[in-house]
C-alpha cells in the first residue's frame, strides 16, 4: 500500500492589523482587499471576529467570495460560549452561532476552533457534554442551527453545498488537562487537541483526530515572539511526521503514540504572533518554504 499524505496548511491568525499596513500590506492597498491579498499568501487563515461575537451571512458570503478556490477558514468559536457561560447551558448559543452564516462559507469552511480561558480547568462531565454537541458533518449542523432564537444578526443562514466533515479542535490554557480521560474523550468525540506553542501554557502533542491543528503563539513572549530558523526547522519536522502518519520524535504527549495512519494526516498551523512586529506572516511564509514539496498548488503569492 502506498504511504500518503495529508494536506498541510500553513496561515495566520487574522488579517486586520494596522501596524502590517505598508509593511506585509502595499501603502496604497486598501483595507477592504486585505483579505484577498493575504489569502493569495498563505492557504488558510483563522476568522477571529467570530470569537468577539456573531457575524452576518453577508460578511461570510464576502470572505468566502474574496479568496481563492482552494483556500480554507478556520473560524474560532465564541467566546461567549467558552468564556461567558463557560460551557454551561450553551445549547442556544452553539445554535445561533453556526446560524450566524458560518455555513456559508461551504467548503472553505475549516476546523471550528474552541479556544478555552485560563482559569477553566477539566471537568470530566462538563466537558464529555459539551464535546457531544458539536455537529460533525453539514446536515447535523443545519439540524442544531435551526434551534437558534432571535439573538442571530440578520437572517439565519440554514443551508451549505460543502460536503466536507465538519472539524473541531480545542486549545487548552490550564495544567488539569495534563490527563488521561481527557485525552480519551477528545479521540471518543474526534476532537483535535491543538498543539499550542506558548510561553504560559500546556504544549501537548496527542493526537486525538484525523487532522493536527496548531497555533504558536511566541514561544519566548506571548503574541509577540518570533521563530528563528532553527526553531521553523523544528517545526517544519513534525508537520512531516505528522503529514505523513506519523509522530514527531519526542513528542510531549499524555498517552502513547497513536498507530501509523497510511493516509497520513491534515495539518493546519496558523502564527498568532501578531503583535507589535510583522512575525506571524514572515515566520509563516519562512515555514511553508521548508514545506513546499508538501505543499503542491498552494495559493500564489501576491505580486
């Protein structure tokens, strides 16, 4: 049987930073076709606006139209879900927010990424909850979508011609997820664990879906850190390992290393060191040079 590889997508968090603008971005461009230049860059790039609260279909239809063929989102799930009611009683919510025009994104839609606070720890039952809501496939989304209420902005958007499954993955900030269960649980729901490069939280690499989903933060200062060569080398070694099936050689993980997968594994890795200095589209650009032969027909750069 011949050995394959998975698709490896290599972006940003985020495309709206004004320090970028005559910098990543020409002078003269402008701010309404940021998006379209920065997705011509990189291959995928998580939606941050849908953590600070609900969107309007309009402005998925627009991300959607704005970017290539074979561009994905990542789109992060509210913070209203994780940080407010902290999980609790959020059937409502995860409703209005795949309501809110996510959908129509169709198969640009990518990974829905939960990112949880730093004071919230595992709680076996809480969590075995929530992670049973999250619709995997279009038809189980569209199901829960329509229970939403009035809070959505706009008309729902009920419909979506993307086939794909639809994947989550949730990134930890709290020492108490260093267990067992909770790695179990996550395989049980098919749930990405996010491997999470930060100064302050759990680095941890179980693989617990079909697909690995990472954001490096800055590993020496939050948001704000760059990666040198060596640690982009580093970096671009476990996206092949992973890519390819595999794991990477000492791997910090919490159980043992899962079977070879002969399909091999999508990758998704985004750079959140936005702040202050143009870090996260240069270290992004520098890794997917180390990766181009993993990388066939990936989106043309920007003239």
């Amino acid at each position: 049987m011949t050995k394959k590889t998975g698709t490896v997508r290599i972006g940003i968090s985020g495309w709206t930073y004004a320090p970028w603008r005559g910098q990543f971005y020409p002078k003269d461009l402008p701010q309404k076709q940021e998006l379209s230049y920065a997705a011509r860059h990189f291959r995928s790039i998580e939606i941050n606006g849908t953590f600070y609260g609900l969107q309007r279909p309009e402005s998925f239809g627009r991300w959607r139209d704005e970017t290539p063929d074979d561009f994905v989102f990542a789109v992060k799930g509210p913070r209203f879900i994780t940080h407010m009611l902290r999980l609790q009683n959020i059937e409502t919510a995860l409703a209005n927010f795949l309501a809110s025009g996510l959908l129509r994104l169709g198969p640009k839609l990518g990974p829905i990424l939960w990112q949880l606070p730093p004071n919230m720890a595992f709680d076996p039952s809480l969590f075995d909850k929530f992670l049973a809501l999250l619709p995997h496939d279009r038809d189980a989304a569209i199901a829960l979508a329509k229970r939403h209420d009035w809070h959505i902005k706009g008309p729902a958007w009920l419909k979506s011609d993307g086939h794909q499954p639809i994947r989550h993955a949730l990134e930890i900030r709290h020492e108490s997820f260093r267990s067992p269960a909770f790695i179990e649980m996550l395989r049980r729901h098919k749930v990405a664990l996010v491997c999470a490069d930060t100064v302050k939280w759990p680095l941890l690499m179980d693989i617990t879906a079909d697909f690995i989903y990472c954001r490096l933060h800055g590993s020496e200062k939050l948001y704000v850190s760059g990666y040198e060569d060596e640690a982009l080398d580093i970096w671009a070694q476990r996206i092949r390992a992973w890519a390819t099936g595999g794991e990477p050689e000492n791997a910090t993980r919490v159980l043992a290393p899962v079977p070879v997968r002969n399909k091999g594994r999508d990758v998704y890795l985004y750079f959140d060191n936005t702040d202050v200095k143009l870090r996260a589209p240069v270290d992004a650009d520098h890794l997917a040079e180390r990766l181009a032969d993993l990388m066939p027909g990936s989106a043309p750069k920007a003239a």
